[in-house]
C-alpha cells in the first residue's frame, strides 16, 4: 500500500501579533499545508513548484499567494541550493483577520476576490506589484500593533488590484485533504 501524507502545519505567531512574517527562511521541502494564507516571495533559488495540481519551475523573483489548506511544496535543483542557495520570505495569515461579511463591503471587494482566487494558488507577474509588495512585506518586523494590521490590508489590496496575475492550479483541481493530510 502507498504512503501519501500531507502535513497539517499549525502557523505560530511572535507574541500579540496575529500574523507571522518570517524573512529570509528556506524553502519548505515536505508536501504540506495549513489553515492559513501564505504569500511566498523567492528571494534566491530555482525549482519545482507543487501548488495544488500544478507543478511548474519557480525562480528567484516570484511572488505566490496561497490559499487555506491548499497542498503545496518548494524543490530546489541542487541539492547545495537546498541548504545555502535558497531563500524565500513568507507572510502568513488567518482568514478570520477580516470580517465574515467582506463580500459585502465596498472597500474590501479586491481583497475578498484575492482571497477567494488564492483557493488555487496565484503568481504574480508584474514586476513593479512584486517590488512594492516586498517593500511592504519588509516592513512587518519593525511594526506593531494596528500600523502591522493596516499594512496587511495595503498590501492584500495592493496585489488584489494586479493584472498580471496566473492562477496555479487547474478548475478542476479537488483536495484530497480529508484522505491524506495529518495533525
């Protein structure tokens, strides 16, 4: 019988924040997910990509947002990329940030349709979102309080307006977390 497991990540945050900003961290290399959103920007390294149903090259300079409990998994080229020549930042964070009735707020329709698309894993590919977007990211550490908060929501807004945007996995792409995933 086939082993299949996903690992089921719980997201700890630094004390009285209630988002989790880790800079400069390895990229993940266990098929995993958690119940949380995760904005991923690759620093340094070259690879596949597992989002989903999706497998595709990534390269230093992509920006990817993923959504809750989406499957997904980082694999360097080199096996010496895994332990120096690779590094990403990874901003992650819980639905229940935002009201339960986004859907229903003007100022929030670009978020709430970025988070409902992130359900199948997005890359961004404007060049300009993604250097504003790790500008903000940047940011995060040295913030606290209501400022950290309200820049989350300039920069789910920010990516939320973008064009240039390729969604991960296919349509048809189902989860096959209740099968496979573990606490």
């Amino acid at each position: 019988m086939e082993s299949r497991i996903i690992d089921n990540r719980k997201i700890i945050c630094d004390a009285g924040c209630s988002f989790s900003y880790i800079s400069d961290s390895r990229l993940s290399t266990s098929l995993h997910c958690h119940p949380a959103y995760e904005l991923i920007y690759i620093r340094e390294g070259k690879g596949q990509e597992f989002v989903g149903d999706c497998v595709r090259n990534f390269n230093s300079g992509d920006l990817v947002l993923i959504g809750e409990n989406l499957p997904h998994l980082y694999l360097c080229d080199r096996l010496q990329d895994i332990e120096s020549g690779n590094s990403c930042d990874i901003l992650q964070f819980p639905g229940n940030l935002f009201p339960e009735n986004m859907n229903g707020i003007d100022e929030y329709a670009k978020i709430n349709r970025l988070l409902g698309n992130s359900a199948r894993g997005i890359l961004f590919r404007s060049e300009s979102t993604v250097r504003r977007a790790v500008t903000i990211m940047r940011k995060f550490n040295r913030q606290s309080g209501i400022n950290r908060l309200l820049s989350l929501i300039r920069l789910l807004h920010l990516l939320g307006g973008s064009a240039e945007t390729v969604s991960l996995s296919s349509l048809k792409y189902v989860s096959p977390l209740k099968e496979y995933m573990i606490d």
